[in-house]
C-alpha cells in the first residue's frame, strides 16, 4: 500500500458521506460536490484530485497531502460532522462471554456459572489532547463509561469504532453529562505522564535560557558598569530592559499547556452479563464479574492491588485480579496469562524523568502510521 | 502506586491540568437532543483527528504537499536539526546555492502544518520580495504577500518586506506591535552590527522562532559573528567581554581563538551545509550570439535612445516618476523586439504625461516601429535552434515577444510550449508537462518556470536580457541547478552597439557572472549598489549623452563591479576557514 493510500481512503469516504459522487481511475479522484459541500470546501463542482506530488496537474487535478488547505478543509469538514452516534452492539460469535474471560485471563469455561444479560448503556468519549510549549504534540483518546458508574477507562480506537446496529433513538441520554465528567477525569489520569514529560522537558528548556538570558545581560551590565562607573544608568536601565523582554519572550515560548477537547460522543447499548467464576489455586475464590461484547472487558471486582473498584480486571498466573494499570506493572515481575490489550504507542522521546511511562493513547496516529510503512 | 489509567486513582492533582474545551458542553447538549449524521460519519472524524494529530517533529510531513522540490538529504537534515535541536532558532548558513531559502520554507511550511506559526515576517532585501513570494506561494504554498502599505500588517498573517521598509516609520511600529510567531531574515550579514538600525529592528520584534539566512555569517571580523549569535540567542557566546577575551585572537578581530570550543558553541545555533568533494555542478558554458541588427531596426533604435535620453534629461523636475519608469521599460523593450516596443509607444503618445512635441515624436516612433516586421534576433534564434535537436528553454521578459516568436517558431516547424504569468495554474502545469514530452522549446516570460524542475533541459537562451542581473540568474537557475547533471549551455542573443552590449561587458567581462553558482551574484551586487540598484546605476550611464562619458562612467563601474567580486571571494574564503567544522557536507 502506497504512503497515501489511507489518506485517500479517507478522503474518498468523507466526501462521499458529505454527498458527493465519488469515482477513483488510477491514481485519480473524480468528485462532482452538491451545492452544500461546493461551499463548504470551496471547490467547483467537478474536480479531480491526486495524492502523489508526481501527479499533480493531470486533469488539472489538485493535490492532497498533508499541508494542503484542500485536505484541511476536508478533514474540518469530517470533525465538524459525526459528533454523536448511538447504537446497539452485537456479539461476533456465541461464544463471546468466555472468549472475554480467557482474554482476560480468567477461567473461561470451568468454573464459570452465567447469569443474566441485560441491556446496558455504555457512552464512549473520544478526545483529542494536545499540549503546546515552542512544539507540540497530540494524542487521541477513546474512554468508555458505564451509565451510572463513577469509572471509565481508556480503550482503543479500533474498539471504538466496532460497528454497531440501528438502535431506536433514546431521546435524551440520561447520565451523559455525568458520564463525561468521569471520562474527563479518566482522561486527566490516562494522560498525567504524557503531560508530566511533556512539562519537564519544557520546564528544563525553559530553565536553561532563563540562565542564558540572565547569564549575558546580568554580565553585560557587570561590564558597563566596569567601563564607565558612572553615568552608565540610562545604558544599564535600557540593558535590563531588554533582559526582560528576552524573559518574557521565553516564558510564552515555553509555558507548557494542555487542552483536550471533546471530538465526538457514541452511546452504545450493549448486551451485558453476569457471571460467576471460581478462582483456583493459592487464592482460590468466586469473584463476580461482568461483561459486555462492545469492550471485551471483564469488570466487577476491586483490584487486589490498589483497591480499585472499577474498570477491566486482569488475572496475574499468581491468580491476582488487577486493574489495567496495576497488571502493567504487575507484569515486570510475574508475565501475565493474558496481557492486557495494550494501546501504548512508543513514539521516540526526549529523556523523561525516572519513573515516567510512555504516553498513552494516540492509537490510530500510529496505527495508521505502521499500516502506511507496510508497503504494497 | 502506579498511576492507574482508571478515574480516581490518584491522590494528587496534576502539575499541568488539562483544561477542557468550553465547546464540549455544546456536544453534549446536541448528543443528547438532536439526530446524528450516521455511523460513518462518526467513524470519520475519529479518523480525522487521527490523521491531524501532530506527533512533535518525529519527522517532516510536508514533503508530499510541496511542489517542484527535490527532494535533498542535506536539506531534510537541517530543517529537522532546526525544528528538533534548535527549538526554532537557528542561522541557517549554507554555502551559495545549497538552499537556504527551501530549508527556511520547509522549516515555516512544518510549523504551518503544526499550527505553531499563524503569523511570520519574512524580511529581505529590496530585490528578493517577489523571489519569496513567488517561491513560498508555489512551492510551499504558504500565503505570503508582498508589504504594499502600513495596512499590510494588519491585514496579511504572512508578510514579506524589505528590512529597509519595514524599519522605517510608519511600519516599525506596526511591526514590534505585532506578535510573531517565525521571523526569516535573509542576507542576515546586514545584521552584522548591533549598533545599527537594522540590529535593533531585528532585536525588538517579538518573536517566538527566528531564522537568520546567510551565506557569510562574517564579514569584516569576528564581532559580526558574535552579534549575529546574540541577536538569536543571547548568552551562547557568553558577553561581548568574556567573547572577545575568549574566541577573538588578534587585535584586528579576523583571527578566531579557541576554536574547538567556538564551533562546538555555534554548532547549537548554526547549520551550514557545504558542497561534498563529490559534489559539483555540471560546467557552464556560454555563448555570446551577436546580432548586428537590420537598417530599419538600427534607426528605430537609436530613435527611441535618443528620445528617452531627451526625456531623461529632462525628467527632472518635470516629468512625474511615472513617466521615468516608462522609459526605463522602453529602453529596455527595444532591446527584446520592435514588437514590445510598439505597444508601449503606442500608450505614450497619448498620455498626458508628456508634451506636445514629445507625443508627436512618440507617434513617429509607434509608426516606425510598427512598419517593422521581422526581427534579425528572431532569424538568429532560429538558425541556432535548427543547429541542434536539444530541448531549448527560451526567455523574453515581454508577453509581445514571446508571441512574436511563437509565431516565428512555430512557422519554421519548431515546436513550442509557452508559459507566462497569465496563464492559469493548470496551463503552467500543462506547458511544462508538454515540454517535458514532445516539445522541443520552452517559451517562457519572466516568471517562466520559478519552483518548477526543469534539469531535464540544458540549453538556456536569453533572448534578451533583463538590466536586473539577479532576473537573469534566476533564469539559469531554472537549470542550473542541484541536480543538473549534465553540461548547461546558456546562450546570449545581444544586438550591438545597445544598452545590452553594456550589460554583457560588465556581467560577462568584468565578473564572469555567468560562472558564479546561482546566488552569488546577490552577495557581490549587494556590495556594490549602495542606494541605488543596478538597474537604475545602469540607466544613469546610458541616459548620458556624450559617449565619451558614457565610456568612462562604465569603466568605473565595471572596476568597482571587480573590487565587490574580489572582497565577495575573499570574505567566502575566510568564512569556509573559520567555520569549516560547523559545517555537513552536502551530498552529491
């Protein structure tokens, strides 16, 4: 697969889901717009487009590629739509309950009594996270809350966007509000090193061209000074001056700041049930679990470790129940049966301090990014 | 405890707080009252923010949106030193003709794409405005304009002006009152004294990046090079005392000490790529094609000499600038063809802007001219096409030239590919894929061809050549250039006894011009002009009615075009020594 392969998937499905006739010949897009989307982006009606600099011009085709304002109208045009979706998840095969249990690393068959399966709601929050000094960087999130639970937790992308069945519209979405508020505050978590890097490396900039700054003007007044004793005020005053515009200068550059900003909402009603699996071994014992086709997760009971009460459980072969974070760490001791699905991209980065992890989320960035390297 | 991914884990508040977006309260409210755009929809723009995320300067994303760019490793390097080592501050310090202006347009075109940079300054001297503009809007596609009126500053987040200008009240102030994101300066080395206007200018914009171009970070002594540094990044080659007891070693100030210690310090704020053994531009060669032009050409153009050094004379005072500018283009029109010249005369003898007397010899000449129809030029271009099957890029600066010698070519079975700035974008992409096809020449105006690769080609002819030297090295540049691998022949078509033989005496004779790399030619001229740009010294000498006069005002300048060539090479010279280590080869 070519380098802008993906992009021009995207491309061709968001026009054609704002309304256009899309047709692709070779390495050309045909596009005929309907009024709405001709302003909208600005284009005639008909238009071709490539994604290979080496084709620009062939039928007056316009290029997209990252940095061209076509693509960037196209891309706003696809986050200004889509910003909520509800429906209903179905399980892949009749054997989802204990394929999510044996992913988890509990007993899947053995052991396990299944109890009822209700309805239950599940809201899904996607953000978008960026943090600017003199760089900049992103990260997209996908955090799922229960209705009515006090915990969310981060899921991957992919899972996010499983497809789901037309479900009746429920008119208002009770909890939404409250949901989000929880998905912000497991966002606040999923990102705290991420953030925390980020700021210290920042920080460390800063801290080296305030010493700079002070280092040469502080200096240069010693040497005004020294050269002409007195009558050098008006030159020393100008001097510090300066300084502190300099200063001023590079604490905007690099004050770190973080923002994250809600990309779009999924209400997704999903089969969930109860179960009750019997834990062998040194801590042998029953836990009560549930579990749902939409996240694949195993959730109910608390952390062994940190006593956390929500959120997806994985089982340690020493047959401890951890939470995500716990059985990360837990795994550098003892390897899990089941990792946990990881979403951790390792992007190259500047040293962090000791004890920080790599950045969470961002998963598709990367996913799409591996996909593109791939090749045809 | 680990920090755990789920809500509530952690006990303390983070250093740096997300602050989430007021916005989101809107969605929520539509999420929950109103109807979706459908799944795919919101698949989509997932998809969206995904492809937008910008993920630091892992590497350079703008390659595939930029247009006529080849692609070089050396070039790719020092954006990315620039973006990822230097935080945005840097003297980029290549060698003449190893890019410069494309690093400093990959550099803004990164930061474009990350939204760090919404607003930058490009400053420049006079002669280079439209260069920029040309080359920043075709191949980065970044919407600089030209500074036309204090207005400007407000109203275009993408700027370009001369240093001179933009100093200079009212729009000094408009520019320290504005905050910038980057600030590009090229021929940086007229920042080389912190006591002048240009320095403080520089020193008080505010500014988050900053890039300083130059091929020649020093000059006269080794205090240019400090001041240039501090201007960047204060403090890097300590205080101006402790810099001048540490790294300066004679008391001239030219000889460097320290100098292990002075490069790797400069190595933090400076990039200078330079040409790798193996790396060498294919030769030049020239060919002078001297015309001697018909009776009838002859008479018209000592007619129209001798009216615009009548007007010029007495332009002063009298005749508004207009007018002067005027002549200018009609002295330098009947040097291309009869035919750009006739349209012009035709304009003149009815403009107000001249007398009676005048108006009636203006009409003379229109009909003089437009009596004439063939040019010995044109027949000379045609016996040199028809001596080789090469592909030919063929420049005029004058729209009525150019259709003139589609005419004459076409009409001999050469076939044509014509580009000038009319033409829509498409067209342009269409002349020059026609070229690179089955047509044999590139008819081209002035703006022919700027961003666009045309290496393929390796004969050049000046049909007539612009006054402005810097326009006529921009043409070889067209193929004179990184990647370029075979010999390039620019050939000069020139009628004697005119204004153009003047030109080629003193570009082709005195400076051997057409050896320089591209961009040099700048550097020597920069030197040279003072106040007053080539052109315009040129016309001084031209308009001067006595020919013994004009001979002499020549010879000074052509001496003085020497001194400027040899100090050129000299300051090159001691750049490449005192800098060598700071310096990457560049591959061939």
């Amino acid at each position: 697969m070519s380098e802008a392969e993906p992009l021009r998937a995207f491309v061709a499905e968001a026009l054609a889901d704002a309304g256009a006739e899309v047709t692709g010949h070779g390495g050309v897009l045909w596009v005929r717009s309907p009024e709405s989307l001709r302003q909208a982006l600005e284009i005639p009606e008909t238009l071709a487009l490539v994604f290979e600099s080496e084709r620009v011009g062939e039928f007056g085709a316009e290029l997209i590629a990252p940095g061209s304002y076509l693509l960037e109208r196209i891309l706003q045009l696809a986050m200004r739509r889509g910003r909520w979706d509800r429906g209903k998840a179905q399980p892949e095969s009749d054997r989802w309950i204990s394929e999510a249990l044996a992913g988890a690393g509990f007993p899947a068959t053995e052991g396990v009594s299944v109890g009822e399966t209700k309805d239950g709601v599940l809201f899904v929050f996607t953000f978008r996270v960026a943090l600017t000094s003199d760089e900049k960087r992103e990260t997209f999130h996908a955090i799922v809350v229960p209705a009515a639970s006090e915990a969310g937790w981060e899921i991957p992308a992919d899972l996010a966007e499983a497809p789901l069945s037309p479900f009746p519209p429920p008119g208002l979405s009770p909890g939404l509000e409250s949901a989000y508020e929880v998905a912000a505050r497991t966002l606040q978590e999923a990102t705290r090193d991420f953030v925390e890097t980020f700021r210290g490396n920042g920080l460390i900039a800063l801290e080296e061209e305030v010493h700079r700054i002070f280092g040469y003007f502080d200096g240069t007044v010693r040497e005004v000074r020294a050269a002409a004793p007195s009558g050098a005020e008006e030159v020393v005053r100008a001097i510090e001056a300066e300084r502190d515009r300099r200063l001023t200068e590079a604490l905007e550059r690099f004050e770190p700041h973080a923002t994250a900003s809600l990309c779009s909402v999924r209400t997704v009603v999903a089969p969930t049930t109860a179960a009750r699996v019997r834990m062998e071994g040194e801590l042998a014992r029953e836990v009560d679990v549930v579990v749902d086709p939409f996240t694949r997760s195993v959730r109910g009971p608390s952390c062994d470790r940190c006593g956390q009460p929500a959120g997806p459980r994985f089982v340690l072969p020493s047959r401890e129940i951890l939470c995500t974070g716990c059985a990360a760490t837990g795994a550098e001791s003892a390897p899990l049966r089941a990792r946990p699905r990881s979403d951790t991209p390792r992007p190259r980065r500047r040293a962090a301090p000791a004890g920080a992890r790599s950045p969470p989320g961002s998963t598709g960035r990367f996913r799409f990014a591996s996909s593109r390297r791939r090749g045809p | 405890m680990s920090a755990s991914p789920e809500a509530g884990s952690s006990s303390t508040e983070p250093a740096l707080p997300l602050a989430f977006d007021p916005e989101d309260r809107e969605v929520l409210r539509l999420a929950g009252t109103s109807a979706s755009d459908g799944a795919r929809a919101w698949r989509l723009n997932g998809r969206a923010h995904r492809l937008s995320l910008v993920q630091g300067f892992d590497r350079l994303l703008s390659w595939p949106s930029l247009r006529g760019v080849t692609r070089y490793e050396h070039q790719e390097r020092a954006a990315l030193r620039v973006l990822r080592e230097m935080r945005g501050r840097a003297i980029l310090a290549d060698e003449v003709g190893l890019g410069k202006t494309v690093e400093a347009g990959l550099v803004l075109k990164e930061y474009a794409i990350r939204g760090l940079v919404g607003r930058a300054l490009i400053l420049t001297p006079p002669g280079l405005r439209t260069q920029w503009r040309e080359e920043m809007q075709e191949k980065f596609s970044l919407p600089f304009e030209v500074l036309r009126s204090v207005q400007d500053w407000e109203r275009h987040p993408f700027l370009i002006a001369s240093l001179d200008t933009a100093k200079r009240e009212p729009h000094g102030s408009a520019a320290r009152g504005t905050a910038w994101d980057l600030v590009v300066v090229d021929e940086a080395h007229h920042l080389k004294n912190r006591e002048s206007r240009n320095w403080r200018f520089v020193a008080g914009l505010h500014k988050k990046y900053m890039l300083l171009l130059t091929a020649t970070p020093i000059q006269n002594d080794m205090d240019e090079l400090f001041n240039l540094v501090s201007l960047l990044k204060p403090g890097q080659l300590h205080t101006y005392e402790e810099f001048q007891t540490r790294y300066v070693g004679s008391p001239d100030g030219r000889m460097p000490a320290r100098v292990t210690e002075l490069r790797s310090r400069l190595r933090d704020v400076m990039v200078r790529n330079r040409r790798g053994i193996s790396f060498t531009l294919p030769p030049r060669r020239v060919h002078s094609l001297p015309v001697r032009l018909s009776p009838e050409e002859r008479r018209l153009y000592d007619d129209v000499t001798d009216f615009v050094r009548d007007a010029w004379g007495m332009s002063i005072g009298r005749l508004p600038l207009t007018a002067k500018l005027i002549l200018i283009v009609l002295q330098r029109e009947i040097g291309s063809s009869t035919f750009a010249t006739a349209r012009t005369l035709a304009k003149m003898q009815d403009s107000p802007m001249f007398g009676p007397d005048e108006r009636e010899r203006l009409a003379d000449l229109a009909r003089q001219a437009m009596a004439i129809q063939d040019n010995v030029k044109a027949s000379r271009l045609r016996d040199f096409l028809r001596s080789s099957d090469e592909k030919a890029l063929v420049f005029t600066q004058y729209l009525r030239t150019l259709e003139y010698l589609k005419r004459v070519l076409e009409a001999d079975g050469i076939t044509v590919a014509v580009y000038h700035g009319s033409l829509a974008p498409a067209a342009k992409d269409e002349a020059v894929r026609a070229f690179r096809g089955d047509r044999r020449v590139f008819l081209s105006t002035e703006a022919g061809g700027e961003g666009r690769n045309l290496q393929f080609a390796h004969t050049l002819v000046n049909y007539d050549l612009p006054w402005n030297p810097l326009r006529i090295e921009q043409r070889i540049g067209r193929v004179h250039r990184l990647g370029q691998e075979r010999e390039v022949h620019v050939v000069n078509l020139w009628a004697e006894d005119t204004v153009e033989q003047y030109l080629i005496e003193l570009l082709d004779r005195k400076i051997h011009m057409f050896e320089l790399v591209v961009g040099e030619l700048d550097l020597i001229l920069g030197d040279l002009e003072g106040r007053k740009s080539f052109e315009e010294l040129l016309m001084d000498i031209w308009t001067l009615k006595e020919a013994e006069a004009r001979r002499a005002a020549m010879q000074r300048l052509g001496a003085a075009l020497v001194r400027a060539r040899t100090q050129y090479d000299a300051v090159k010279e001691w750049n490449d020594e005192v800098l060598r280590p700071v310096s990457e080869e560049a591959p061939a």
